[in-house]
C-alpha cells in the first residue's frame, strides 16, 4: 500500500490532539479512511516552561518518539480481539507501525437546534464510560460510595465539550438525540465490549476499574451504531491489587486507595493501579 | 389541637430553611409531625448589606410577613389535590394558618459507606426533577437543544448537598442507593404527580415548565416511597404564553425566551414566566 500518496495534503479529512485522519482516493480501501497515530502527546507546561506529559490534560505539548505507533498497536491489539468475539468496530486492517484503515463514521451528534439563540451550540460527539468500581469521577461525584467499591459496570454518557457533562438515557431520547431502541442497542454494545476488556486484563490477574470509548454510526451498510476512535491505555483504569471483599469494597482499598477533600475538590488515587506506559507493555511483548 | 403544646423545646425535631419540625407527644396525632412554615426567607446581601429575597439562594436572610402561611395554604392545595387522584404523600392534614401535620418520613439518602476516607460524606437526601420544556439547568447542560423545546416528562435525580449533582438511574442502583424495583416506582410516582399539577395549571390556561419535589419512605405501614416537604412555587416553573409549535418547540420562544453566554457560563430566561407570588395567587383567592 502506498502510504505516501494516500497521506497527502489534499485527502486530509482532520485532526485529533493525536491522531491525523485522511480519506483514501482510491485501490483496495477506497473511500475509507486512514487513522495516523502521531508522537503528540498532551500534558501542560511547569513553571519553566517546561513540558510535562499527562494524558489528563487535553493540550498537546509536545511529542513522545515512538508513542503514535505504540498506541496503534495497542488499539490493533483489543479491535481485532473485539472482531474476534463478533463486536462490531470501524476497524478495517492495520498497514503499518502507526497506520490503521477504518470505515468512515459520524459521531452521535446533533446541531444546535435554535442557533437563533446566545450560547446555543451543537452536539459533537458523546462519550461513554463504564465503570465497574467507584474510582475517579464516580466518587468524587457521589463521595457516600465507598471509595473503589464494586459497580454493575454502570453506564453513563457524557456530552463532549471543554468539560464533560453527564447526561442520561432518558434525556437523550427526550432531546431527540437517539431513540429508546438505539440507546438499547448502545447500553448493551458498551457492555459487550467492557466485558471483552474486562476477561482480556482478566486473564493476565489485572481488574478493570473503569474505562471510556466512542461510539459512532458507519457511512457503509444500514449506518448502525459500532465502536469507533480507538482503545487507548489513557482511558483505562486498571490496578494489579484487586481481592473481592465484602459489601461491594476491595480488600486491600484501604493500603491503595488515598483520598482527600480540599474546600468542595476531592481527590482519589489508587496506589496499585498500573500506567498507560505499564499496561502498553502488557499487549506489545 | 392545642398547638402550643406541641410546638415546645422538647418536642423539636428539627429546622430546615423554611420550616421547623416538632414531634407530636400525644392525642389525635400521636408520633406525627407539625410542620410550621415560618416566614425565614431566603437571600443574599446587597453592597449596603440589606437583604434581597430570592427563593433561588440558599441563606436566609430575614423574614417576610405572612410567607409561611401562604406557603402552607399553597402546599396543601395540592397535597389534597394529589391525595384525590389517589397519589400517597406525608400530609395528613392542616392544622391552623402555617402548620401542617405530616407522617413521619426518612429521606431517600445512605450513610457515608468509607467513612474512614477523608472527603467521604453521606447522601442525605436525593431530590427529583421532572421537565416538560428545555428551560434552566437542561438548556444550560445541554444547548443543543432549542431553548424551551417540549421535553417528554424528563425525570432526573440528584444528590442534595451545597451544590446538587445528577445521578443516573443505574448509578443509584448499581450504588446501592435504591433497588430497580423502586427506581420504577419513583419514576412512575414523579411522572404522576408532574401530571396532576400540570393537569391543575392547565385548567386556567397555564404552562409547567419543570418542577423539583422530594421523595422519601414514610415511617408507618410498610415504609414504602411517598411524596414529602412539600409542593413550592418557588421551584416550580410556569409560564402564561406557551403555544405548541412544530418540531418540539414553543411557537412564542423568540420573543419570550433570552439567553446570554458569557465564558462558559449561559443564562437563560423567559419573559412569560410567572413568579413565585402569581402562583401563589392563582391558587389563594
């Protein structure tokens, strides 16, 4: 395949803060598209100046040499398993280090509906999380949890903008955004894919606490709903210290888990929880 | 009744912005609960530290002569109204001009489950939203949607603190704050109480737009979940010029409705909204 010509100014569709997207003109993969993992890395800068990588943040600070193509194989690694297991992806085939062909797809997403309106402003896209213990958002939210404390891998879905903000099922299907069968579909689709997730660490002792993805409907076919963007070891929460205890709580939470609370900000973190860099580590031996 | 009796030092429960609690030691209503509703009103302090009252601040500020008997009158209006359509709440019946005897009732709320956290605190209460139209919070959360656009009764929960924070239905459970089996029942009891006090502003040619109540699980017979406090026109949303439109929408929004951003921060407001003192009216002649 001739990256070369394919990668070029003229079929740039856009950019992610870490992935460059181009639509392919024409051979085998005509009319998909091709998902360029970068080096750009987010993060903020210290009090020199200096950049300080941190998924956390949202701005691109700089570039890590060889982080693109470890993130492609990383996502390769859970689509092809996805595939396997009969889940529906934009996953097409991966043609280099840091090159991934998908099918085209359209975030779920609305225009403002009254742009006549200050302030109005269109929904861009939705993110899903799922979250099998009480870990970061969730307890900071609802701090009469116990921190860490097991979950039915409750759904929630968040509108994307500057900051997150949580909507429910039945405001979606109220504002019009989805109908009650494709937030059906949706609430099983991410809880298919979180369990697939779930076995895989599983299987090497490791828990998933929690983890995030988008969905989006494909341009090919009758335009159903699948997994889209990528699976990133950023937006994952995984710890290597789980032990079921009683009363939904983790035996050893007490020796992992620190929290505080500073005027109204809370804060938690978890001692045994492993990096995005440790959990890469994992799936590319 | 002699209430003087009743309302002393050693029967007192507890106060709340608004109202005073006291336990009822004998007679009639033995083990029930009076509620006075005082006339503290809530507020802020202008530059020359006068009090400005509005129901939309937290603090009290002083008082307003007469509020805790037209807020008593107001509340069992509709107590009895819901009572007649069959719909269980706390009230049991009014007593004199501001107090109301009630069934005791436990908030929907959870003890703190990691106390030995910092920053872990308890539910102490949840309350429930029920909208009909995309006004205040839901515009603001959600400005995709056109401002005021017919919503279908959408139910949200929140947790009640300084600030209160939604909570989704399958968090509430999957947190073990309610059972599936109540979440039903909640949602089935809001939607009909939304229903008959809309029905009741309907008759005169009145609109709601939203309204707030609280829930909790009465103390006698089987604790099962019933509307309690009480029913406020202070958060209650109505308006005096809603006409169906096409697409979901209010045919008079452009020329009722005004919303502003400014940073992150959207306002929005509606000209043919009435106040808290009209509704009052409407139901007090």
């Amino acid at each position: 395949m001739e990256l070369q010509s394919i990668l070029t100014r003229e079929n740039f569709v856009s950019s992610g803060k870490s992935k460059d997207i181009y639509r392919i003109p024409s051979g085998q993969y005509k009319g998909k598209y091709a998902f360029v993992f970068t080096d750009r890395a987010t993060g903020y800068f210290d009090e020199k100046g200096k950049p300080v990588f941190d998924p956390g943040y949202d701005n691109v600070v700089g570039e890590i040499p060889g982080k693109g193509s470890v993130a492609c194989k990383f996502a390769t690694y859970f689509f092809r398993l996805l595939a396997k297991r009969g889940i529906q992806t934009h996953y097409i085939d991966t043609v280099s280090d840091n090159v991934m062909i998908v099918e085209p797809a359209t975030p779920i997403s609305m225009p403002e509906q009254g742009p006549e309106f200050e302030g109005s402003a269109p929904l861009l896209n939705l993110e899903w999380t799922w979250r099998n213990s009480a870990m970061g958002s969730f307890w900071r939210r609802y701090p009469f949890v116990r921190p860490c404390a097991d979950l039915p891998q409750v759904i929630e879905a968040w509108t994307k903008d500057k900051t997150d903000t949580l909507i429910t099922f039945d405001s979606l299907t109220g504002a019009g955004v989805m109908t009650e069968e494709e937030v059906s579909t949706v609430k099983e689709l991410v809880k298919k894919i979180a369990q697939v997730i779930y076995e895989e660490f599983a299987a090497r002792g490791l828990h998933v606490l929690d983890g995030k993805i988008e969905l989006g409907r494909l341009k090919s076919g009758d335009g159903h709903i699948a997994l889209i963007d990528e699976i990133s070891p950023d937006v994952l929460r995984v710890c290597n210290g789980y032990k079921k205890g009683e009363n939904r709580s983790c035996v050893n939470a007490r020796e992992c888990i620190t929290t505080s609370l500073s005027g109204d900000k809370r804060r938690i973190s978890a001692k045994y929880q492993l990096s995005a860099a440790e959990l890469e580590k994992i799936f590319l031996k």
